[in-house]
C-alpha cells in the first residue's frame, strides 16, 4: 500500500528531515508515527500526498512508484488518501454539509450519490444533527469530526491523519477500506 525505499529529504535550508526512510505498510495495516517535534513526521506524510519531494529514493502508493510522478497526476494519487489535516482545513463559508460534500464534488461523483453518501457518513461521525451549521459554530471536536467525514466520504484505500488528537504528536496511516468491510 505505502512502501518508501531510502527516502530522504532535506529542505533548501539543509535541514535534513527523512534520512533514508525504509518500510512498508500493507492494506489493513495501522501504522503510527511517533516522535518529538522536527523529528520529520509531517514531512513523511507531505511526501505520501506528493506535497513535497524527496531529495532521494522511492515512494510506491498502491503498486505505483509515485517518484517521478507528473504534478498533473498527483490529484488522482490522493483521491486514493482521505486525509485529516491538523488544523483541519476546514472551509469557512460552507456548512458541515457543504463541507464533506465538496469532497465528494472534487472527484465529479453524482448528485445523487453525494445525497445519499453524506448523510451517511455524517451519522457514522454522530454530526448529522449538525449538518446546516458553520465551522465557527462547533466545537473543536466537532471540527475534527468534519474533517474524519470529509477524509472518509469518498471510501479511500488509506486514512492519513497528521496529529489527530493535537496532543499526541502522533500520525496514523490507515488502510481504512481493510477495517470498515
């Protein structure tokens, strides 16, 4: 599912972040990330979503070395992630609806689909008595659990979550499709 053969990045600053990463998660697999502050676990998951680029090595996702990947391509490599942001990334002027529907809205499913698809998962995540409220007027739990509806609604093969507790300083890699059959 996720295999890194000797990647390293180091930043334009020098700032080595990944130092020869080896390892493989398989589908099905939970895989946290666990370390202090810098120790390069953003960086790890900015090279998964092709957000950054390693300096060395090889990332495969699904079978597919991403490595030399087209930027054209890299929206159809992360339509196979859903990811939980640490902040977020919530968008302010759309309500918790609108917010996981428009996910769904990026990959062109159907109108029909997204009908029936976000109400569901709005229940899985206990929010769909909040469906027609704005970010600004849920908890910051509730947040979260927009952003875990948004990451899921479009069944990923993986869940990458950067800091879901904002306490941890942990990660998680999820082979989601593996836990929820």
């Amino acid at each position: 599912m996720i295999e890194f053969r000797n990647v390293s990045k180091v930043y334009d600053t020098g700032t080595k972040a990944v130092k020869n990463a080896s390892f493989l998660i398989e589908k099905g697999e939970f895989c946290f990330l666990v370390g202090t502050s810098g120790s390069g676990k953003s960086t790890l998951i900015k090279l998964i979503l092709k957000e950054e680029e390693a300096t060395s090595g090889n990332i495969i996702i699904n079978g597919k070395d991403t490595t030399f990947l087209k930027p054209s391509r890299v929206p159809y490599l992360r339509r196979s992630m859903g990811v939980v942001f640490q902040d977020f990334r919530l968008l302010p002027d759309k309500t918790v609806y609108d917010n996981v529907a428009y996910a769904m809205y990026i990959v062109r499913a159907t109108g029909r689909h997204i009908r029936r698809q976000v109400p569901m998962i709005l229940s899985l995540v206990g929010l769909s008595q909040k469906a027609k409220m704005y970010p600004n007027e849920l908890s910051g739990g509730e947040q979260q659990r927009v952003a875990l509806a948004r990451a899921l609604v479009n069944n990923p093969s993986m869940l990458i979550a950067d800091e879901p507790t904002r306490k941890s300083g942990s990660r998680y890699i999820l082979g989601y499709n593996e836990f929820t059959k």
